[in-house]
C-alpha cells in the first residue's frame, strides 16, 4: 500500500507541474499579445499588464473597444493638415473630380 499511495503523489506531482508550466505559458502568451495590441493602437504595451488585474483588465478592454485611438487621433490630424496644404507627392496627382 505505501508504494500506490507514493505512486500517486508522485504522479499527481508530475500533472500539477505540467499543469503549471502550461498555465504560465499561457500567461505570457496573452501579455505578449496585448502588448502587441496595445503597441499597434498607439498606447504604451505596458499596459497589457493590466490585463492581469481582474477589474482593470474589463476597463481596458472598454477602452480599447470604443475610446478612439491615438493612432486614428493622429491619423485623423495629419489627413486634416494635409488636406489644408493640397497633395504632398507629385508622383500621385488627384484626380480632376477632387480638384
């Protein structure tokens, strides 16, 4: 009997381990998505250490769902600043029906 009972502890051991390790790896997996998702959006990837608190993680997601980014924020000031100064590269002339 004592040799079933350490053959389970120890096999119970091994699956706890791998359960962990797989667990971790999962982990790191997500931040480094959300760093990548924050990064592209245009805020700091930092951020997606958040995503491990329980309560921050929705704010941000909220955040990230329907605040407007700051890459679009930029991308919609350079478009109306370039639109003020006409077309910036002769090589692509505009077509006559938007002159």
């Amino acid at each position: 009997m004592p040799n079933d009972t350490s053959a389970a502890v120890a096999a119970l051991g091994t699956v706890s381990l791998i359960a962990g390790l797989i667990g971790l790896a999962s982990i790191v997996f997500s931040i480094i998505i959300f760093w990548k998702i924050f990064s592209k959006a245009g805020y700091s990837g930092a951020l997606s250490l958040l995503m491990l608190v329980p309560i921050a993680n929705l704010i941000m997601l909220c955040v990230l769902a329907f605040g407007e980014w700051p890459i679009y924020r930029e991308l919609n000031y350079l478009r109306q600043t370039a639109g003020a100064r006409g077309p910036q590269n002769p090589a692509y002339p505009q077509s006559p029906q938007y002159r």
